[in-house]
C-alpha cells in the first residue's frame, strides 16, 4: 500500500469516513467491556475500598492526554518540515480530544482525591504539570482560532505544541523527581504491573476503548476541519 497517497485531503477524507464508524464500534465495545470488568468483576481494594474503582476512568484518561499531547506534536512537526496540509490538520483535530481527556483526568483525579487525601485539589507536581497540559491544548486551540490564515495558524501552533512536548516527561516523572502525594504509577514497562488482573484487564481495555474514540473523533473532526477550509 502507498501511504504517500494518503497524505493528500482528497484522497484521505474517503478513507476516514469508511475507518470512522468501525473505529466508533471499537470503542463503544471496548468501553462497555472495560466498565463491566472493572465495576462488576474486578474485587474491592482491601485498603481504599469501592473508591478505588474510579481509577479505572481516571488513569486510562490521564494515560491519552499524554499520549495524544505527542501524537498532535508529532503531526504538528511534520507538517512544519513538510509543510503538508492534512498534518496540520490533523494535529488540529486532535487538540479539542486530547483536552477533553485531560479534564476528565484532573476531574476524576479530584473526585478520588477527597476520600483519600481528605481534599480535591493540592499543588502536587503531578496535578500541577496535568493542568499544564491543559493549557498547552487550550492554548493551541486558542492560538490557532486567533489567526484566519489556516496555514500560518498551523505553523504557529505547531511551535506552540512543539514547545509544550517537554511538558510530558515531566507528567510522567513527576512522581519519581520530586516527593509527591500523587501515587507512582501501578503499570510499568519494565517492572510490570502492581495490581491484580482482574483491575489490569479493566484498565487496559477502557484504555484501548478511550483511545478508540480518539481516533474516530479526530476522523470525524478532520474532515470537517477539511470541509472548512474548502469553504
């Protein structure tokens, strides 16, 4: 297959429209799966108790706002050395979904907060780095509103999104560089997961489910974003 035939508004937006719906099924079954697992089958946590369970919509979403945050960087970088029209479009279409997550993320984290730590909100440098994060994606969507040019608004929030990536690291070392309430992460790469299987399989598929929907919105948001320009 060509991807280079891709890159071109013309021939994508066909290819979205027939990945968009089946993308939107993925995600509706993976979610309804990941919920079931985690809210009817997975046990109860022996020291935070049924409070634990919001974690299974709160570390998936925290988990995408990152991972969005580089992939609508990535787009953003290409389009400025390439200077191709659908990557900016596309890191567009990613920005409002990646912000999306990262409310539901500082919003869940807030709710799970004040059982646990007695409060909603303390200047934790995790807490703190994610509402960062969340002005990094209002702010290039502020940014490129601002400027009627479609191509100078993509360059400018490209240098912005560009910029911003070196927020991510700190997102996610937060926990290891400085002493935080905020716990440390309970899935690793290299040491594995510290939580039964039951509450892994849960996480894991409401994670696959939130990143499912990712996609098929920012399908659906970039062809609008296509039809847009056109106009």
């Amino acid at each position: 297959m060509n991807w280079f035939w891709y890159a071109s508004p013309q021939t994508f937006d066909p290819l979205a429209g027939r990945m968009a719906p089946w993308f939107a099924l993925a995600a509706a079954l993976l979610a309804a799966a990941g919920l079931y697992v985690g809210f009817f089958v997975a046990p109860t946590d022996a020291q935070q108790g049924e409070v634990y369970r919001i974690i299974f919509i709160h570390v998936p979403a925290a988990w995408l706002s990152m991972f969005i945050y580089l992939v609508m960087a990535f787009w953003a970088a290409l389009g400025l050395a390439f200077n191709t029209r659908l990557s900016g479009m596309m890191a567009s279409a990613l920005a409002p979904t990646g912000a999306l997550f990262t409310f539901i993320a500082l919003w869940t984290g807030s709710l799970w907060g004040r059982p646990t730590w007695g409060t909603y909100w303390v200047w934790d440098a995790r807490l703190t780095s994610e509402l960062v994060l969340l002005f990094l994606y209002l702010g290039f969507i502020a940014l490129q509103a601002a400027i009627d040019d479609p191509r100078r608004a993509d360059r400018a929030g490209a240098l912005l999104a560009i910029v911003g990536a070196v927020n991510i690291p700190i997102i996610h070392y937060s926990v290891v560089w400085w002493n935080t309430l905020h716990q440390g992460a309970s899935v690793s790469v290299t040491r594995g997961a510290s939580m039964q299987s039951q509450m892994l399989i849960a996480m894991l598929l409401m994670a696959l489910g939130f990143w499912m929907y990712s996609i098929a919105v920012t399908l659906v948001r970039v062809r609008c974003i296509m039809r847009e320009r056109e106009a």
